[in-house]
C-alpha cells in the first residue's frame, strides 16, 4: 500500500493504551570480538592523523553492556591492540575521568563518558525534537518505536520509546544494527543518493540471521526498489524469527531524507496488513510533523 501526495495526514489521537508482552529470544555472545585497531593501518600515511587518539577511542568503543568490567588482556583482543598500548590508553582515560578500576586490573567505564555521546546528541535536531513524538506514537500504538540514522552500513539508533522488549538484545541510542536487514535501514538506504547507495553495497557483509534474511545484493536492490515505489519499509523475521518492524522516512526541509522512524511489533501479535492499515497511517503523521521540527 502506498499513500498518495494528495492523502491527508491522520492527526495523532489522545488515547494511551497499555500492554505488556515480552518474546524471550537467545542472548547473543558476550565474546564477541571488536576489531577496532585493524582499520588504523590505513591512516598510516596520514602526518595529522592521531594514532594515539583512535586507539584510546577504540578502546572506549570495546566495552559492551554484556561486559561492563574488562581486563588488560580482554581488550587488546577485542581491539587488536597491544597490552602496551591499552595499557596507556586506560592509564589516560582513568586520569581523565573516562575510565576506572577498583583493583587495578578490571577496568570499567565512568559515567563521564556520556558526555561524548551527549554533545552529539545535544547538538542534532533529529534527536532533540524525537523524543516527545516517538513517546506519544508509542503510546498510541502501544509498540516500541525508534528513530535512526545512517552510518556507513549499520543504523544507529538517536531516539527510542520502549514499550516491550521483543529483540535479544536491549535497544536503546547508540545501538547500532545492520541496515540491510533492518526497516529503517531499508528505508535510508533505498533514499541514498544512486552514487552513494553503490559505494556502500559492497561493504554489506550479509549476514544470515534467520532463514527469511535477504542476503544477496541482487535480492536487496530489489527490496529497496519496493521501499522507494512504496514509501515504506517492512522486515517480516529478517533480523529475528518473531520480530516485524515497520519504518517510513523523515525528510528536512529540502525533502531530503534524513533519518527513519519505526515501529516494532511481536509477528504473533501484529500481522503484516495490520502493520499497513493501522500503523503506517500513524508513523507518516509522526514523521511528517518531526520534519516540521526540522524546517
């Protein structure tokens, strides 16, 4: 289903309903490796590049919700980079306030931290102005709902109001997710313009996560063709068995497409024409008046 320029937009009701439903799904790894360090190479020749300041920030970037406290030894692995150098990176970070430890070998991050993502967050309309609608949207349609940008080949998440917990993992801003296989990925990846859309392509490392993930480019461009004939994305179990979301685009104020906004629902619970009937109306007025914010 597709709207036309001439539909009007459905006005946001009062009415907030409540509901609980959780869809325990498995826990991914918590030995996931980061290679953060291998990409440093490529800066090699570059005289103003601060080597010393990507590996602290690798570093920050190694720790995880699923390993709050780590060793010396864990995060050079997870980062690639030597004791030496994690060594001196925690050594700086815990003089700064970013970083501590309690026994000298265990080290966590302190709440100091926030302040890096804070003056992003601070200083982008999209996420300032989201929070209020994602939070009425969610209650009107009694579903988490998200709001993402594009970073390369992943989304990351810059808003989000939880009503349930339907994924493995716990979403929240700063998650990140893969495009390919996430609706608002779909969506800002079908709105790339052409040249970018085939720079990022081949970086898609297509991962099978369920037996219904798209998992060729032949196979997603034809997905992204549909995302821009209609308007809107849906993934049907892509991502997680159980798991359907739906996202429309938001556009600044030269039409230009500038993040998603989403809804997830349990499959059991929401089928896919439900998700066309009664959600799209609602997350196109929710996008529409965001993009007003952003004029």
């Amino acid at each position: 289903m597709s709207a036309t320029s001439g539909t009007a937009v459905k006005k946001l009701p009062k009415d907030i309903p409540t509901a609980r439903d959780i869809f325990p799904v498995p826990q991914p790894s918590s030995e996931e490796v980061i290679p953060l360090a291998a990409h440093l190479d490529q800066f090699s020749g570059d005289p103003n590049f601060m080597t010393s300041l990507a590996r602290g920030l690798s570093v920050i970037q190694a720790f995880s919700d699923r390993k709050l406290h780590l060793s010396i030894s864990q995060l050079s692995k997870r980062t690639g980079l030597s004791r030496a150098s994690v060594r001196r990176c925690l050594h700086t970070l815990s003089k700064l306030g970013f970083a501590g430890s309690d026994d000298g070998r265990n080290f966590y991050l302190r709440p100091r931290v926030l302040t890096l993502g804070h003056s992003y967050l601070s200083s982008t309309p999209v996420a300032t102005s989201a929070q209020p609608i994602l939070e009425h949207l969610s209650h009107i349609l009694n579903e988490s709902c998200s709001i993402a940008l594009l970073e390369g080949t992943e989304i990351v998440y810059v808003a989000r109001a939880n009503v349930t917990r339907i994924m493995a993992i716990d979403l929240g801003v700063g998650t990140r997710l893969p495009a390919f296989c996430t609706s608002m990925g779909r969506v800002l990846l079908a709105h790339l313009p052409a040249d970018e859309l085939e720079s990022v392509l081949p970086k898609i490392e297509f991962t099978r996560y369920t037996d219904r993930t798209v998992t060729s480019v032949e196979k997603l461009c034809q997905a992204l063709a549909m995302v821009r004939r209609e308007g809107y994305a849906i993934i049907d179990q892509e991502l997680e068995l159980g798991l359907r979301s739906m996202a429309v685009p938001v556009r600044n104020a030269t039409g230009r497409v500038v993040a998603a906004i989403n809804v997830g629902a349990h499959g059991q619970r929401v089928s896919i024409p439900d998700m066309q009937t009664r959600f799209l109306p609602y997350l196109r007025a929710a996008a529409q008046e965001l993009s007003m914010l952003l004029c």
